[in-house]
C-alpha cells in the first residue's frame, strides 16, 4: 500500500486530495530516482532468472523464466510510463 503515494499524478498541480489521501513525502526528482531504481530492480531480477535456467533443458524451468521475464518487462514499461507522466 506504500506504492499509493508513488503515483505521478499527485504531483501535478491540479491533483485534489481528499481527507483519507496521504501526503506526498517525494520531490519530482525523487520520484523520477525511485521509479529509475525500481526498473532497474526489475531488470536485475528478470537477469537473475535467465541465469538461473541457463544451463537448463527443463521445460517448466524455461518456461518459468520466460513468464518472468515478460513480467518484469511489463512491469518495467509500466513504470517508464509513470516516469513519463511526471509533470515538469
């Protein structure tokens, strides 16, 4: 639920809270830093499951590293789409 106050939208200056919003604790560069590390993160993981199967001829496990990759590059771009609504 920490993720609620990551959301780009916060920071444009027409954004309305509401009595039960949390404050937004993050400057735009901070944002832009956080959202950075976390792609990167996701990077790394999908890296360490490609490791991990690469001498692998199982098919579950290569299968298994493909789903992961795949995720965390859609999670990846997801994140670079938040990084590009920022507002200036």
């Amino acid at each position: 639920m920490h993720q609620l106050t990551k959301d780009p939208e916060r920071l444009r200056s027409d954004f309305e809270p509401t009595d039960a919003t949390v404050a937004v604790d993050l400057t735009r560069a901070e944002m832009q830093h956080y959202l950075g590390y976390c792609s990167e993160l996701l990077a790394l993981v999908g890296k360490v499951a490609a490791l991990c199967a690469e001498d692998s001829q199982d098919g579950l496990i290569l299968e298994t590293v493909s789903d992961i990759e795949n995720l965390t590059n859609g999670m990846s771009r997801k994140i670079w789409q938040k990084i590009s609504l920022l507002p200036d």
